[in-house]
C-alpha cells in the first residue's frame, strides 16, 4: 500500500533573477514500510522536496501537484492540520545539525519541547524519555549531556541529537536529510544499523550522499538530477547496473571506483532548456537529446529510466 | 496571517499616535498652558473635554501629553537597549576576563530595585524630561544586556565567525558587520518592549508628580485632575481619557512588539517539532 | 612549516567548572610544506579542536604551535591577524560557515575587500573567476546561503578560503556534504592546487577511501591522543594500533565493545584505549604508552607493539 505519493510536484522559488524550479515534476512513491533512497547531485532538489512534503518551505514558493498522505493531500491541508503531522506522522532529519539547533537552549530541553508537544507528557517523564533517546542514538553519558548546549557537542553528536529528536515522537515516515554526515565510519555503520532497526516499521525518505548508507538501508533508490528523476530501481540495480549515463558517471566518481568526476558544471535551475537535462555533459549525447525531453520508460522488473536510448515512443 | 493584522493594527495605531505628537500645535484648538476659562468647566462645544481647575483646556493639554510620553519611551529605550546593546556585545565576544568582570558587575546592578531608584533619583535631581528619559535608559539596560550577552555568546560559537575571524578580520568590524546584524531583530523587539516599559513608567513619575512639571504629560494630568477633587467630583472626562490614551497607546506597542517577536522565532524550531 | 608541541585543550564545563573534557591531550607533530597530513579519528575525538587550535582560533590550554618558524603563541594580535591570510580553515557544516545575512557575493568578496587593495571592477572580475573554479553559476551571487543546498555552500566556503592563496589549509571535512561526482571534483582541485601553490593541508575526514586518496601520511586520533601516524600505506595498509585496525575493518566490531566517543577520563594513568582494547594486558591500565617508531616515520602509541 502506498502511504505516500507524490504526484506531478513542482517547487519553484522566485528570486531576484528568475524562477528557480529546484524540483520539476516528480512522481514518487512511498510504500507502507518501504524505504527508498534519493541520491544525486549537490543542488538538484533533494532537501526542498523533503521540505515541500514537509510544508516547510518559506511562503511565497510555488508548490503544485499532489503529496497525498494516508488518502489525504498534503498540500491542501489548513497549517494547524499540518501542524500535528509534522513530528507525530511524518518527522524530518534536518541536513544542517548546527544551525537546526537553537544554540541558546539546552540540548534535552530541545528534544523535550519536541516530545511534550505531541505526547503530552509531563516534564518529568519527558526528561526520562530524552534520556532514554539520547542513550538511543549512543550518546555516552546521556544524562549530563542533556544538560549540556549545542556547541559543546561535536558535529557527530549533534547530528545524533537530529536523529533522536526525529525519532522521540514515533513517526510513521521519516525523511533523513543526510543524518550521516559527519559521522566516523563506526559510529555511522551504528547509526545506519539504528535507522535500520527504528525504521523495521516505519517508511523512509533517506536523502544521502552515502552510498554505502543507502545501500545497506534501502530497497529501491530514486536518482535526481536537475529537479527531476532520471533513475529509479531497486537498490541492486542501480548499483550493480545502473542505466542512466549520469548515474553511471556518478558511480564512477566513487573515490574506489577512479574518482573520474562527470564533466561538466552542474546545470543553472534558472531557464532550463528543453530537451534532456543532462545532454550537455553527456557521453552518449546524441542530435535528438538537444530537442527532445526523455520520458520515465519503464525496462522492466520496477527499473525506470529517463534517457532517449530507452525511450521507444 | 493573524500575525500580519495585528502588526498592521498595531503599527497603524503607533503612527497616529505619533502624527498627533509631531503636529500637536496644529492640532490642538487652544494653547495648552494658557488660561482660558473658568476652571472646571464640563465639556461643552468649546471645550471637548472641558477645562482643569486652573482653566486650562483639558482636550489641549491631553493631545501634547502624547508628546512627552512617547519622547520618553523613545529616548529611554534608546539609551537603555545602545548601552545594552554595547556592553552585552562586548562581553559575549570577548568573554574571558572581561565578560567575567562585566557579568559579575550586572549581577550586582541587577539587584539594585530600579524604581524606587528612580524615584529617588528624580526628587534629587529634579531632572527636565530629557533627563529623566535618560536617566531611566541609563539605570534599564544591565537586564537586557544579559540577554545579548547570551545571544552573543552562542553566535560566537558558529562556524561564519570562526571563519572571519580565520580570515583576519578586526573586532569591531566582526562585531558590526556580522554580529550585530544577526541579534538585529531581538534588539528591535526588545526595543519595542523597553520603549513600552518607559511609556508607562513616564506617567508612573507623572502621576507620582516627579515628572518634568515644565512638560504636559498623561500622568501628570492623572495626578493633577487627582489631587485638585476631579475623582471626588465625578469628572471623569478629566481622569478618563489620559488613562485611556496611555492603555491603548501601550497596547499598541505591544501588538507591535508581540508579532515582531514572533517572526523572530527561529522558522527551523517549529520544523522539527 | 607546522610544528605542534605538546598541544592541549581542556574545556570545562557544568557550573563549577568540575569536568572538564580534555579534547586535545598532548600532541605533538610536524608538517612538511607541500604535504598533505589526513587526520582521522571518530566523533568528538578532538580533530576539529585541533584545527582550531593550530590556527590560534582556540586558546591551547598548553603547547606550542609554529607557523613557518613563527610561535603564535608568541604573537601579539595585531601580528597574528596580519598572518591569518596565510592560513585559512574550511569548516566542518557549511551552512553555518558563512553569515546568514551576506549574499554569497559580498561573502566571497570579503577576504579580497579585508586584504587586498581592488577596484570593484577588479574585484568582480576576481570574485566570478573563483566563482568559477568551484563550479557555481553567476545566478548563486546575490542569493543567501539558505537559497542555496548544502553542497553548493561549501563550495562558497571554498571560493572564500582560495581567494587569498593561503599556504596552510585546514580542511575540516569539506567534503561530507557534497555528492560523489562533486567530491571527485573538489579533490581533483585541491589536489591540483597542492601541485601549483604547494599548498600544506591537513585534511580532516571520516571517510577513509577520500583520506587514503588525498594524504601523504596520516594520523589517527583516539580521544584527543595521536594513537598512530605514518605514511598513508602503511597506516591504512599495515596499522600497528589496535585502534587503527578497528578504523580500517570496523565489520569486526561488535556493537558494545564499539566506539563511544565518550571523553570522560577512563583512567587517569593508563592507555586511553585500554578499556577498550582487545590486546589490553594488566600494564596498560597502570602506565601511559609512548609513542615508538615502529618503522622510520612510522610512529605508534602502544606498549605492545
Ligand atoms: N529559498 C530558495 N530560493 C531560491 N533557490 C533555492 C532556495 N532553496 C534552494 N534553492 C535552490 O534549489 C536547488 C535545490 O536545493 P536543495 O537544497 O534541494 O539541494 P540538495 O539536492 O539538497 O543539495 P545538497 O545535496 O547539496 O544538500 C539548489 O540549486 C538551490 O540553489
Ligand atoms: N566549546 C566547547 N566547550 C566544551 N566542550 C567542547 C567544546 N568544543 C568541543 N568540545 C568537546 O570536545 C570534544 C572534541 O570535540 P571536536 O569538535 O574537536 O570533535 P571532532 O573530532 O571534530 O568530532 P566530529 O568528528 O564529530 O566533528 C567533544 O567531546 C566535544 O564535546
Ligand atoms: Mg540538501
Ligand atoms: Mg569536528
């Protein structure tokens, strides 16, 4: 069954020198108890889609299209409504764990605001429940810690505060902007190893640039580029056969793999062109990828790709 | 929304109140210190709001009331939130010894009750209004100094100061080009709040009869309409309106201060709860 | 260029100042100019510190740091600001590198305004050319750095720190919050300008793969210690310390025995890794290790070895 499912979503932000259109088209779903990645470059709009799913872009960007919840339409929701999914229903990992914290409060006090509001339980047994969260994400001596401020954790310790304040109120979905960044190899394959084990009921949206994380944690991975999808399989697939020219030169730019970056600067979101995003710095660019824009083509077995080689029609 | 309509209502208040105080010799049908009538006259067609015990006009004397009372918000919390501004900016940057000895030294002027100081101050010095708004700026700001102090001292941690210090840049220029402009908007509420907070203490000393007895002001009217009988006497177009200016007046401000604060509040807070 | 002297750096913390946490416990090394030092280590070891401290941004607690033949410690602050754009420090989480309220223009320009006289045409012109070299497009120069992704904040980050053509960088993480193929790119540059500028790095990272790519040797932290330090092959290749091995095949780690990173002070005379170490004998508890040269530059702090 499908919990949630984006359809036709678009994002775009006016700004002073244009329409950005940070996320253009997308069609993605999320299965009860599915996890599906999303990978892709720097800037193609992975965080501003989890953030239009969350509502939490700034109000005068231009959302369209459906995000339908549980049967219910995301974007058509009063702000009150929306107020109690977001953290209870469907909880958000920040990307940036400095600035997401307020460095004036106290670290426990944070997370208790988070779980107070929408569990109703008292200071003291909120106290308990963020020690217990803190413990959770294997912060050592968590009780002192949760006494402590924001700039005496490291960068890693604060990413595990993101993930215990996401995960203090029990969301259906979670959308993890990154939540291993920063994080030694040990405790990352700890973390990962949590996300699996708080996520064996839950769905997942697990934006990263971590492969390896992605890998071990989801089933299917979407690929984005440019604000839209141009790969989407299940996890095997696109690592072990991807189909799009850019998820193969992304994979070849793997440090073990060469470290051979995709030619080419990242695309302008001001004014795309028509035709395939990813023409310009393509190596199998052909006359007609200038022109014409590829559609999503199914290949088979749940592996859908956006590139004119497969696109029969 | 709700936000937008009460800043709109609020700010829309301050400015009439404020036009009133500018243009107050235009606006006022007579002068406001002459003897004009017989004393204690009640409203009547010449005089709105009838006239004092010394036959002055009453409806004259309230509208350059706005003046003084809005001057001394203005000034005070000019003082008070500059000097805060200042010295709680110094201390969360620098910290050490001197935002030590800067810190200890507000805990100490924080004990110090600062209205009864006040009073005692203004029947020393018998200060004009000027001084008193001064005076009030000057004993005020220790609090809200301890508030920058904090907000400072968090900021200081962020990576962006680290980096322009990195960089080589001076102190002061750190502090204006890049603290500053970060704890803008809590000063400005906080100022808001302050100037609201010295409104009323205004009328306070007016009312008290320590004010600037060369100034018109709310509190002074009070006191006067007070001790001349006005209570006794049932005239409450004298107590009435000088008390109902300085609450509507002070309302305003705050819905004012209210949403300012609001849109302050961290957006990224609300997101993750 | 660099020589670190027995650097520390507690904090304290809690009101009366009772605990403290010693981040940074007595290192000491040396860099070559031109070289490229990884620093390794989990998650509030104390790497980030010492970035901080090599560049005189923290007060050490104790210890010396030599910048090219100069003590900062020495330094009266005029000196040292007049050194700062010689050394210039990338920061770990870009979006809180550069100020919230500056466009990335005025960012970018800001070290070139603070240090080098230009006209603005001039300052344009140097301002889009590093705009450039980082892979940004014009449209991101009058934006703020929240319309900007993480990935492309610290490439401004980036551009900010190579407008002064610094000799000594550290590079705390730049790499974490970009995707692959711009990692790739950002190395590949950095890489390059070791080779043009001969550029001294110390390149702080969890990844190993990117570590191994980029560094001439490494060193590997463990709760504010140095615990080995050597040539990239044989550090990644042979380690010596139990800790090293446990970074370069953590598969082999069990959750419990695993890494904290927790500074609180195990044992106030032993081998900080002693509690969790899988050779630790009786001795470790009671004597603090030394660092031995287990092979010419190859340095390790165990007594078992
Ligand atoms: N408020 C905004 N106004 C204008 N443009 C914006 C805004 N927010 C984001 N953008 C642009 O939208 C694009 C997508 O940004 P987003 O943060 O989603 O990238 P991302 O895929 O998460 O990248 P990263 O992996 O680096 O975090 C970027 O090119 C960015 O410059
Ligand atoms: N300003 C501070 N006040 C108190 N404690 C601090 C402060 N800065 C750092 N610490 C502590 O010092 C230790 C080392 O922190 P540091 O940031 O150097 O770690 P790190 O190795 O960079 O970790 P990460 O990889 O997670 O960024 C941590 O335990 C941290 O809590
Ligand atoms: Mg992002
Ligand atoms: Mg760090």
């Amino acid at each position: 069954m499908s919990l949630l499912k984006l359809t036709h979503l678009k994002v775009h932000f006016p700004t002073q020198d244009g329409i950005v259109k940070a996320v253009n088209t997308i069609d993605l779903d999320i299965e009860e108890n599915g996890k599906v990645g999303l990978i892709g470059e720097t800037g193609c709009g992975k965080t501003v889609l989890g953030l239009s799913i969350m509502r939490l872009l700034q109000p005068d960007t231009r959302i369209k299209g459906e995000n339908v919840y549980k049967g219910r339409d995301l974007l058509k929701l009063s702000e009150e409504e929306m107020r109690k999914i977001r953290g209870k229903e469907i909880a958000m990992i920040l990307q940036n764990p400095t600035t997401s914290l307020n460095p004036v409060l106290k670290v426990g006090d944070q997370i208790a605001e988070a779980i107070r509001l929408h569990q109703g339980l008292d200071k003291r047994a909120a106290k308990e429940k963020v020690v217990e969260m803190l413990a959770a994400v294997k912060i050592p001596s968590p009780e002192k810690r949760a006494n402590e401020y924001p700039h005496e954790f490291s960068g890693g310790m604060r990413e595990r505060v993101m993930i215990a304040m996401a995960l203090a109120c029990n969301p259906t979905l979670i959308i993890a902007d990154e939540p291993t960044t920063g994080l030694d190899i040990t405790i990352k394959m700890q973390i990962v190893r949590l996300m699996k084990e708080v996520t064996k009921q839950r769905s997942m949206l697990f934006i990263t640039h971590d492969l390896d994380a992605a890998a071990e944690i989801c089933d299917n991975i979407a690929v984005m580029y440019a604000g839209e999808l141009v790969e989407y399989a299940k996890t095997e697939a696109i690592f072990k056969n991807p189909r799009h020219p850019y998820t193969q030169g992304f994979l070849n730019s793997l440090p073990n793999r060469g470290l051979k970056p995709i030619r080419g600067m990242s695309p302008s979101l001001i004014g795309i062109p028509n035709g395939c995003r990813f023409y310009p710095r393509c190596d199998h660019a052909e006359a007609a990828c200038k022109i014409q824009h590829p559609e999503m083509v199914e290949l088979g077995n749940g592996h859908f790709v956006r590139c004119l080689q497969y696109d029969r029609s | 929304m709700l936000r937008k309509k009460t800043f709109a209502i609020g700010i829309c208040i301050l400015v009439a109140f404020s036009i009133i105080a500018i243009f107050s010799p235009l606006l006022t049908p007579y002068d406001p210190y002459k003897i004009i009538e017989t004393p204690l006259e009640k409203p009547n067609k010449n005089h709105v709001l009838g006239t004092n015990a010394l036959g002055q006009d009453i409806f004259s004397r309230l509208i350059y009331g706005t003046r003084a009372t809005l001057l001394i918000g203005f000034i005070g919390a000019l003082v008070s939130i500059s000097i805060g501004t200042f010295v709680g900016t110094v201390s969360g940057y620098y910290g050490g010894k001197i935002d030590e000895f800067i810190t200890r030294a507000i805990d100490i002027i924080m004990t110090i009750p600062m209205f009864p100081l006040l009073l005692v101050l203004s029947i020393f010095l018998t200060p004009n209004m000027l001084g008193i708004s001064v005076l009030m700026g000057i004993l005020g700001w220790a609090g809200f100094s301890r508030i920058i102090r904090s907000q400072v001292l968090s900021l200081s941690e962020y990576n962006f100061i680290y980096s322009v210090r990195a960089m080589g840049a001076r102190d002061p220029y750190i502090m204006a080009k890049h603290i500053l402009p970060n704890i803008l908007p809590l000063v400005v509420v906080k100022f808001v709040f302050a100037a609201q907070n010295y409104m009323l203490m205004g009328v306070g000393l007016g009312f008290l009869g320590l004010g600037d007895p060369s100034m018109i002001d709310w509190g002074q009217m009070i006191n006067c309409a007070y001790t001349n009988g006005g209570f006794a006497l049932g005239m409450w177009w004298w107590l009435l309106p000088p008390g109902l200016s300085i609450a509507f007046l002070s309302i305003a401000v705050s819905l004012v201060g209210y949403s300012f604060e609001d849109e302050i509040n961290p957006r990224l807070r609300r997101m993750v709860s | 260029m660099i020589e670190v002297k027995d650097l520390r750096k507690h904090f304290s913390s809690g009101i009366l100042k009772k605990h403290s946490t010693k981040a940074v416990d007595g290192i000491s090394f040396l860099m070559e100019r031109g070289e490229t030092l990884g620093l390794v280590g989990e998650s509030g070891c104390g790497k980030t510190t010492i970035g901080r401290l090599l560049l005189r941004l923290l007060e050490p607690t104790s210890g010396k740091v030599i910048f090219d033949g100069i003590d900062l410690q020495q330094l009266k602050k005029a000196e040292l600001r007049r050194l700062r754009p010689r050394m210039q420090m990338i920061f770990q989480d870009p979006d809180a590198s550069l100020n919230p309220r500056m466009t990335i223009a005025d960012s970018i320009a800001e070290p070139l305004k603070l240090w080098r006289k230009m006209g603005k045409s001039e300052l344009k012109e140097r301002v889009s050319e590093l705009l450039e070299m980082v892979g940004l497009n014009p449209e991101h120069l009058n934006r703020y750095p929240y319309q900007l992704s993480g990935g492309q904040n610290q490439r401004v980050v980036f551009a900010r720190v190579l407008a002064l053509n610094p000799d000594f960088i550290v590079a705390d993480e730049p790499t974490s919050s970009l995707d692959v193929s711009v990692q790739a790119q950002i190395l590949n540059m950095m890489q390059e300008l070791k080779k043009e500028f001969n550029l001294t790095v110390l390149f702080i990272s969890h990844d190993l793969e990117v570590v191994r790519h980029i560094s001439d040797r490494i060193a590997v932290m463990y709760r504010g210690k140095i615990v080995e330090m050597g040539n990239t092959k044989d550090v990644l290749g042979y380690g010596k310390h139990p800790y090293t091995n446990a970074l370069v095949s953590p598969v082999v780690i069990e959750e419990d025995a695993l890494l904290q990173g927790d500074m609180k002070p195990v044992n106030a005379f032993g081998c900080v890794f002693y509690p969790r170490c899988p050779f630790a004998a009786e001795s470790c508890s009671k004597r603090e290790p030394e660092m031995v040269e287990v092979e010419k530059g190859h340095w390790v702090l165990c007594d078992k070895i």
